[in-house]
C-alpha cells in the first residue's frame, strides 16, 4: 500500500510543483525586470535562481515528508496521508509566493524611497 501511496504522491507533488513554478517563472519576471530597471540579463538570472531554489525546496520537502511516514494499512489511510501531505505542499507553495511578492513589494518601495529623496 505504501508503494501506492508515494506513487499517488509524487504524481500530485510533481504536476503541482512544476505547474505552479511555471506560472511563478513565466509571470514573476515582470516584477523583477521592473526592479532592475529592465535589465534582461540579471533578470533571467535571479528568476532561474528563484525558480532553481524552489524546485529544491519543495524536492526536499517531498523527500523528508516521505521518509517519516509509517505503513500504510488501508485504503483510508492512504488517502489521508496522501491529501495532507499534498495540502501541506500547496500550502508550503502559497507561502513561498506571498514571501516573495512581499519581498518584491518591500524591495519596491524602498527603491522608491531611496530616488524619489
């Protein structure tokens, strides 16, 4: 059953981490060109950075959660490590994007701050 269970996992954990580093990447780049007053090389650099330590961060994550988890014994418990644990990385996901843009908007600011004195 646990075969299942990571198979299942993995699956999920990948399409969502890849989509959504995707989407983070593709739309991300704006923000940061704006900030490196446009930029393209440094750009394309940070944003593969970013999107390099991502992917790391959620891999591990992936692979630590695994690691702890017991024997698997019925179709119930599969089912209720494999939706929580699939929650807690779209929720590791969320928190990683918001810390990012605020980031981005503190950043923003003080760049602001800094040639409007």
């Amino acid at each position: 059953m646990n075969i299942l269970a990571y198979i299942i996992y993995f699956v999920l954990t990948y399409l969502i981490t890849v989509q959504a580093g995707f989407i983070f990447y593709r739309n991300g780049k704006v923000y940061i060109l704006r900030l490196l007053n446009g930029d393209e090389k440094l750009t394309d650099f940070i944003n593969k950075m970013l999107l390099t330590g991502y992917y790391l961060l959620n891999l591990g994550h992936v692979a630590f959660s695994v690691h702890s988890w017991n024997t698997i014994e019925s179709r119930m418990e599969l089912v209720t490590i494999v939706t929580t644990l699939t929650g807690r990385i779209m929720l590791i996901l969320a928190i990683i994007h918001f810390v990012n843009m605020t980031v981005i908007f503190l950043f923003s600011k003080y760049k602001k701050s800094i040639f409007s004195s």
